[in-house]
C-alpha cells in the first residue's frame, strides 16, 4: 500500500448520542461519546488500519450536520 499523507474523516452525530467518523476512500470507521474520545477513536483506527511507514501524516476530521426544518 502506498503512503498517504493525509486521512480525511466524515463526523456526523449519532442518533442516540456521541459520535460517528468514517475514511473517505479507505474502509475505517469508528466512533466515539464526545469529542475528546473521538480524538483518540480516529487516531487509533489509523494506526491499526495501517503499517507505520504507510500512516498519513495528518487526520482530518469534517463534521456534517444535518438539520431538519419545516418548509
């Protein structure tokens, strides 16, 4: 596998609480209770997802919320 220098994240809030992120392009997902934890979630999956000399250098989170109003 080829070295990435960066990792993006989808982050979107879960229904029954907490949080969910998911890789774009790569099939890692985890998730986590608050923000602090999420930190923790995201680094980890990554460093069990790939080898150390494959690990991106950066993790970007993108947080998507979504709002439902009346029309």
């Amino acid at each position: 596998m080829k070295k990435i220098n960066e990792i993006t994240f989808i982050v979107e809030e879960a229904p029954e609480g907490g949080y969910t992120a998911h890789a774009l392009g790569q099939s890692v997902y985890t998730e986590a209770e608050n923000i602090s934890d999420l930190h923790n979630q995201v680094r980890d999956a990554v460093n069990c997802h790939f080898e150390k000399n494959e690990r991106p250098e950066k993790i970007r989170l993108q947080f998507v919320r979504e709002e439902v109003i009346a029309a």
